[in-house]
C-alpha cells in the first residue's frame, strides 16, 4: 500500500480522500505516482508531493 504526502512547514501532510478525512492510499507504486506527478504539474509552490509506503 502507498500514499500520498508532502511537507508542510515542518509538518507531514497526508492527501486525503475527497469525502473524507481517511488518508488516500493505492494498491501499487505506480497509480500513486501517477497521481502525485499530476498533482505537483498543478502545484507552483516548492512543497511537492511523494509517495511513501505505508
């Protein structure tokens, strides 16, 4: 299982799900990959988005 985090001020930050306050997570390195790449082409700020295992 992988998710989704990034640094904030020192502090981790986890992606959450739309819904929800539960953290997102996926199956396999490659859709977290995927989607964290999307994020940070979105992002201009230095705190980027990475997958870690969970």
């Amino acid at each position: 299982m992988y998710i989704i985090v990034r640094k904030n001020n020192g502090a981790t930050e986890t992606l959450k799900n739309s819904n929800s306050h539960e953290k997102k997570t996926f199956k396999d390195f490659h859709s977290a990959h995927m989607l964290a790449r999307k994020l940070n082409s979105n992002t201009h700020s230095r705190m980027q988005w990475d997958v870690k295992q969970k």
